[in-house]
C-alpha cells in the first residue's frame, strides 16, 4: 500500500512515518495491491477537552476513512486504526458473502 503524509502545524518524524507506516501494514490483509492511504497529521491550534492531535486516514479507491482526535499522534493513530479496520473487514465480508451465494445459486442451476 502506498502512503502519502501531510504534517500540519507540526514537524512530522521518522518514529511517527514508522508507527503509522507500522499499523497500516497490519490492514494488508484487508487491502488489495491497488489501495493508498493518504494520512494527515495535525495539531490542533485551539484547545479541545481530548487532546489537541488530530490524525486523519483515508484509504483509496474504495473510501475508507477514519479520524481521531488525541492527546498526541500516538494516541490518536491507535483510536483510528480500529476505525478502519472494521471498515474494511465488513467490506471484505460483504464480498466474500456474494461470491458465496452467487456460487450457491450457479450451482442449484447447473445441477
């Protein structure tokens, strides 16, 4: 999956590119060769009660997307990760459903 990475009003560091590029790489099964990720970080210039990093994920063609809001990018990365994933695991499930009962039906007509 190719990631792109856009840093607002912050500096964006390797541990950070690592960490996201980390948990993305655990959607892989999820994901087909074609997908890409743009992800962007930022940090929040007002102050809001739950943290003031925000990180926001969106998986293309297919429009996954998630958002997070955290008291650092860590944080924030680990409360959009499940977003996503479940996302993309109901779509996937969707799909192996079809071709499930598509089988089923093929099947009762050639017989």
């Amino acid at each position: 999956m190719n990631i792109n990475f856009k840093a607002t009003n912050t500096e964006l560091s390797e541990a950070i590119k690592s960490a996201v590029t980390e948990k993305l790489g655990s959607l892989d099964k999820f994901a087909s060769p074609e997908n890409h990720a743009s992800v962007e970080l930022e940090h929040l210039s007002y102050s809001t009660e739950a943290g003031d990093h925000r990180i926001e994920i969106l998986i293309a063609p297919n429009s996954y997307f998630a958002e997070a809001i955290g008291t650092d990018f860590y944080q924030a990365l680990d409360s959009a990760i499940p977003k996503i994933a479940d996302q993309m695991k109901k779509s996937k499930e969707k799909k192996v459903g079809l071709r499930r009962r598509m089988g089923n039906i093929w099947k009762r007509f050639t017989e």
